[in-house]
C-alpha cells in the first residue's frame, strides 16, 4: 500500500510563496494536490502522471502554482507563488494507482493534511 507524509504548510501574507512537500511510499501512477475550504467541497488544484511527468492544473492556480517530482527521492512537491487570500485551505496530497490523473475517483490514498493560510 501506498502512505503519503505531508510537510510544509504554514501562514503567508498575501503575495507571497510557500512550499508543500508529499513524501510517498510505494508506486503510484497519479499524484496530486487537492485543497478544502471552510464548508466548501474539495477541489483538484494539480495533478502529474508520475511516470510521464505530464502537469495539470485547475484554472484558479494556473501560471501561480507548480506541480513537479523528485522521482529519485519519491516525492510531491506544490511550489504556490502570488498566493491570495483564496487560496486559504487544507491542502491534501494524494495517489492513485491507475487513474484517471485529472479525476478525484482516480485516487485511492490521501495524506494528513496541511493548513495553508493566506491573509490580507
């Protein structure tokens, strides 16, 4: 089985930058990064096919965040610049075994969870 270990979250003013890592055991096909406001659902941020290397982000977080791996050190990484305060969240890595990258339904493990507090 696949175990993720997230690192990095924290409180930034806005404009600044912040860095998540996800440390993961095992093989995985997809990783992703994934976030959850206050009484809103959650929602794909980034997501890489592991294998390929291929990025994909959701449009809100497009040109500010960046989604890469460590293949030798097998981990996730979320670099997110010009964060707003929209962007305050949960922030959660994610595995899949077989996909579908760019869908929730394709991930089957999840990490702890990370805070990630943007203010004014």
């Amino acid at each position: 089985q696949v175990q993720l270990l997230e690192s990095g979250g924290g409180s930034v003013q806005a404009g600044g930058s912040l860095r998540l890592s996800c440390a993961a055991s095992g093989n995985t096909h997809c990783m992703g990064w994934f976030r959850q406001a206050p009484g809103k659902g959650r929602e794909g941020v980034a997501w890489i096919y592991t294998g390929m290397g291929s990025t994909y982000y959701t449009n809100s977080v497009k040109g500010r965040f960046t989604i890469s791996q460590d293949n030798a050190k097998n981990t996730l990484y979320l670099q997110m610049n010009s964060l707003k305060p929209e962007d305050t969240a949960v922030y959660y890595c994610a595995a899949g075994l077989f996909g579908p990258c760019t869908y929730e339904k394709g991930y089957n493990y999840w990490g702890q969870g990370t805070q990630v507090t943007v203010s004014s």
